[in-house]
C-alpha cells in the first residue's frame, strides 16, 4: 500500500459527522470487522443486525474462497450491504492497540485498502467508523491524526469520505482533527 501514501488528494471532500454508520446513504459503508468476517460486537455487530443475512451469508463464502484463513489486518474486501441503505459494506481488520509496538501502518493501511476496494467496485462515497477505536482500543486522537492522513494522501477517484462517529467525543475528536467547526 506504500505507493498509493504520498501525494495529497485535492478533489476529495472529508467531512465528519456524529452518527450511526448503518443509516448513511453512501455507496459503500466500511465495517470494523476481525480477521473471521463472521460478526461481533460494536459497529460489526450493528451492521450485521441492520443489514440482514445476505451480509453473513456474502462473509461465509469469502470465507469459503478467496480467505479461507480469514481477512488479515490491514486489508480490506466488499460485500453485499444486504438491507442498508449503502450498496456495498467494505470490510476491514483494525489493529489492536499496543503501547509498546506502533501499529498505526497497519490502521492506516484498513483506510488504504477501504479506499482500493472501494475504486475497484465502483463506489465513489464511503462511510467509515473510527477503526480500531471500540474493542480495539486505539487511543482515538492517535486514530483520528492516523485516519485523516491516509484518507487524505490516498490516490483514489473517491469523491467523498465521511467519518461517521458514534459518540461526541470520537466525533470532536476528528471534527478538530479535520479543522471542521
Ligand atoms: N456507527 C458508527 N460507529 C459505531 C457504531 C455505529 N453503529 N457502533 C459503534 N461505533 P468497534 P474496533 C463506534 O468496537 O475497535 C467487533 O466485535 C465505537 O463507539 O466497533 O475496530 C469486531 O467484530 C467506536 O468508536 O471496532 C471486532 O472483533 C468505533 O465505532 C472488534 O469489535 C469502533 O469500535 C473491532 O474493534
């Protein structure tokens, strides 16, 4: 993914907003997923519930194929949205947050790798979760600064990315980051 994090992306617009991520009427909505694609907690969790079984049964055959071994960190691979609004779910694999080892190359690459997915289907908005940020504990002004700069940099035909973020701290967090008032 080095290649594509260099230049700074002009046509792109970046907004944020406080919000639930199922709801958003984007091409493609990412999910903060684990390596098995199989569901959990959290913003998974939610877009399993809300999106219906297509999403499980789509994740059961890329299982089945191409990840029999499960989705690594750092990558990224489109489903079906089922039921929500979006047309496509991008599923990602955060980093665990570690204060001894810096992970933030791997969260960086779950933006990268979104984005990639998202130009091969084609999807030019998408909505993305803090990543890494809930049950993987990533400090989120570390993830905020981590996010936006790879979004930014990214070479994609993405025109529009908006974090959507759960609660009102993770939401100023990145509104400040992003320099949105
Ligand atoms: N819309 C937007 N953001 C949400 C929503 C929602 N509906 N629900 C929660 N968040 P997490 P992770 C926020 O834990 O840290 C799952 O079990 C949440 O408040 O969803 O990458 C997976 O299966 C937090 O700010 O993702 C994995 O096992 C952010 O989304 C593991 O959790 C990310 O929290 C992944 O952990």
């Amino acid at each position: 993914w080095n290649s594509r994090y260099g230049a700074e992306n002009t046509t792109m617009r970046i907004t944020a907003t406080q919000g639930d991520i199922t709801e958003q009427r984007v091409d493609a909505v990412v999910n903060a997923a684990n390596s098995s694609l199989l569901g959990g907690g959290g913003v998974d969790g939610a877009i399993h519930r809300r999106g219906g079984r297509e999403i499980l049964e789509a994740c059961k055959q890329l299982r089945a194929s191409e990840h029999t071994d499960g989705l690594p960190v750092g990558h990224a691979v489109a489903t079906t949205a089922g039921e929500l609004p979006a047309r496509w779910v991008i599923h990602t694999v955060g980093p665990t947050y570690s204060a001894s080892w810096d992970r933030s190359d791997l969260l960086a690459s779950c933006y990268l790798e979104s984005l990639r997915v998202a130009d091969s289907l084609p999807a030019t908005s998408v909505a993305f979760p803090a990543v890494s940020t809930g049950v993987y504990r990533y400090p989120v002004d570390q993830a905020a600064r981590v996010a936006i700069r790879a979004v930014r940099e990214a070479d994609t035909g993405v025109e529009l990315v908006r974090f959507v973020l759960f609660d009102e701290q993770t939401y100023r967090t990145f509104a400040t980051e992003l320099g949105q008032h």
